[in-house]
C-alpha cells in the first residue's frame, strides 16, 4: 500500500509537470500567433482575380453552350435567352396600335371614317386590350407560372421554367452547333455569346441585370423609342443595343477592346432576325471615355467616320448606359464624356441610365457600404446642379413598375435613372 502511494504521488508530479510544460507551449505558440496574426491585419490586403455575373443562371434548358476561346483564351458561351412576352405577338400588338394611331389621326385632322372603320377600330382596341389584360394580374403586373411545391417530377418538366442543364459545345462539332442553331431562330429568342468569370476590367464580357432593367423599359415603351438615333456608352455584350434596335432607326453601340467589340458585332449578327424586325441599323464603335475625340484613325478596327460623328450629333436623341458604374474613375470619365457629347448635340437628349447597388464590407468603414452607387448619385446630383447656360440637365428616378420581359431577378438594388438635357440655346 505505501509503494501503491509513492507510485501514485510520483506519477502525480510527473503529469503535472508535463502539463505544465505543455499549456508552456501552447501560451508561446499562441503568442506567436497572436503577433502574426498582428503583423498580417495591419498589412492586410484582398485580391479579386474573377468577378462573376450570375444572370448566366436563368437561361432555358440546354441553352448554355460554351463554343469557342476569344483572344484573351477565355471560354466563350453561347446563351439564349426567352422573352417573357412573345415577340411576335407584341409585333403584332404594336403594328395594331401603330394603324390604330394612324387612323385616329385621319379622324382628328377631319378625313371621314365609314363606320366599318369606326367599328374595326373599336374592335381593335378591345382585342388590344383584353389581349394585354390576359398577360396582367390585378396589380398590373405579369403573370409568371410558379412552380407548385407538391409537384411531382413529371409535372415539373412540363412547367414551363425548366432546368438548367449545362452543355459543353467544343470546337469542331459544328454539326450539334447548326443544330441549336437551326432549333433557336424564333422571333422570341435573344442570343447572346458572353464570358462567365472575368477580371474587373473584362466585365463587360459578361452579361448583368442592369442591362436587362434597361431592355425591359426599351420593351414596355418602345412606342417612345421608335425611329430615334441613340448612343449606347459601355455597351458590353450588345444586348441592350439589340433590344433597342427592334424599334430604333439607328443604333451605336460602343465599347472600348477590340475583343469585347468583335464579341458584341458577333451577337449583332447572331440577333439580325430581331433587328430586321425593326428596320434599323446597329453599328458596333469603339469609343474611350478616357480620351476627347472619337477615334477617326483609318487603320484603328470600329472606328468612326466622318459621316458617323455627323450623323450622331445631327440625330442623337437618346443616350443609354446600363451597370457601368462600378469604379469612380470611371463613373467621372463617363460624365465627362456625357456632358461633351451633350453639348455637340443638334437638338435636347434623353439619358437613360440603369445601375446596381452593390454593397461590400470594407474595413476601411467597418460596415456594409456601396461605395460606388454614392459616387455615382454624388456626380448624377453634381451634373443636375451644373450652372451652364448652354444645357439645363434634369434628373429623375423612373419607377420600376413596368412589366418584365427577360428572365431575371429584379432585386430592389436596381435603380433607373432619366436625365433629361435640354439646350438653352
């Protein structure tokens, strides 16, 4: 029994001793830790290689192709997106209010109607009607098919949101490309070609809700756009220029990179079955808000000719930018070129501009902020102040309760803004 307890005094020491060292070396390493981790956030830094657009998600079934590398070896994907509202139904719905508005000016400016005519426009106005009630719910709004949660799986594929099955479209398959091609050439299809994940500056490769936001108020008041020259600044992927150019007279869509400029001609050409629709034209610009002149140099790709820039400040009514303003260097350059090209033009113009706010932690705040929108309101609120006897700019939000046309997400970070510059002489 004395042996047991010296035995078991002897162990005692020895465990106290060995955890004494040990929590000994934990507390080292912990201070060392503790000075790294020091070190480390009064140094600390974050890189964003890609920034990623997340509108590539709500394309239909089998519609995601990846068909080629452009010249900066990034794959290239091929989408297509649905119109909500069938295309050719709202053809049909504005060449009947075109007639429409065309014989109510034979009546006002005292042409006779026989009342068969009174009688067909009555008609006409009633089947307009009903038609666009039969899309609306009582608010107003469009009626979306929601899918139900006890749905069993055959009763979701026949629902008319489908899925979203990715298929990888390599070179040399032209036959399953012409394929796709061939299926897709419906009046209610846009194609877009578009990158995914991209660094900062290649952004515009991809495609975003702003420009979207922007195609569905083009949709819902294209009577306001038709025939009109417009100016679209930083357009990307063209889509927003397509849309416009299914009632436009003439578009210029314009850029900076010869990539991102052969990208978006491409999908000019890829959407003509749209465009033919609305006898207009869309040409493809460079133009670098960062420099004071369009480009004219004769050996330059997409640049401009003389007849061009004439034309532009001749018949420019419209202006258009839609989620560029991401970095304040060039929301100022924006701006800037905004207000130059404002004042070379004939007659007033209206600017149309869609943003998202895009909040992000920073240390430098502590806090949620959106650095970028408050730049962006902060030179929007410089430029309605300006005092210049030549223009008066006025600035008002447009709100967003106008039917949905493209499938995306609407988040209520999305603004519209109109600014309306008006020449005082």
């Amino acid at each position: 029994m004395p042996i047991n307890r010296r035995v078991s005094n002897h162990f005692i020491r020895v465990l106290h001793k060995g955890l004494f060292c040990y929590c000994r070396c934990l507390s080292h390493q912990h201070v060392m830790v503790d000075v790294a981790e020091k070190e480390i956030m009064d140094n600390l830094t974050f890189k964003s290689d890609t920034v990623l657009s997340d509108v590539h998600l709500h394309c239909p079934n089998k519609r995601h192709l990846m068909v080629r590398l452009n010249a900066a070896g990034q794959p290239v994907f091929l989408s297509y997106f649905k119109l909500l509202w069938n295309t050719h139904n709202w053809a049909s719905e504005k060449n009947a209010r075109e007639a429409t508005t065309e014989k109510e000016h034979q009546y006002k400016s005292g042409e006779e109607l026989c009342d068969k005519d009174r009688n067909n426009l009555k008609n006409e106005r009633e089947v307009n009607i009903k038609g666009l009630e039969a899309l609306l719910d009582d608010d107003g709004d469009l009626e979306v098919v929601r899918r139900p949660q006890s749905a069993s799986d055959l009763e979701v594929e026949d629902l008319l949101r489908d899925r979203v099955y990715p298929v990888i479209l390599m070179r040399g398959e032209e036959d399953a490309f012409e394929d796709e091609e061939q299926e897709c050439t419906c009046s209610d299809i846009v194609k877009i070609e578009h990158t995914m994940a991209t660094p900062l500056e290649d952004v515009g490769k991809q495609v975003w809700r702003g420009a979207f936001l922007l195609a569905d108020y083009i949709l819902f008041k294209w009577d306001m756009f038709r025939c009109c020259t417009v100016l679209e600044l930083g357009g990307g992927t063209g889509i927003t220029s397509i849309i416009m150019g299914t009632v436009a007279k003439r578009v210029y869509c314009t850029d900076v990179g010869e990539d991102l400029l052969t990208m978006c001609e491409r999908n000019v050409a890829l959407n003509k079955h749209l465009i033919e629709q609305g006898r207009s034209e869309i040409k493809v610009k460079v133009l670098d808000w960062l420099q004071d002149e369009f480009c004219t140099d004769p050996e330059a790709p997409y640049r401009w000719s003389e007849a061009e820039i004439a034309d532009l400040h001749d018949h420019c009514t419209v202006i258009m930018a839609a989620d560029v303003f991401y970095d304040d260097d060039l929301t100022d350059a924006l701006f800037r070129t905004l207000y130059r090209i404002t004042h070379n033009l004939r007659n007033s113009c209206t600017v149309y501009l869609s943003v998202e706010k895009r909040l992000n932690f920073t240390l430098r705040h502590m806090d949620v902020t959106c650095e970028a929108y408050s730049h962006f309101r902060n030179t929007l609120n410089d430029l309605e102040n300006l005092q210049d006897r030549k223009m008066k700019y006025t600035v008002e939000p447009i709100k967003l309760d106008f039917c949905q046309f493209l499938i995306y997400e609407r988040i209520e970070q999305l603004e519209l803004w109109k600014v309306i510059a008006e020449r005082l002489t």
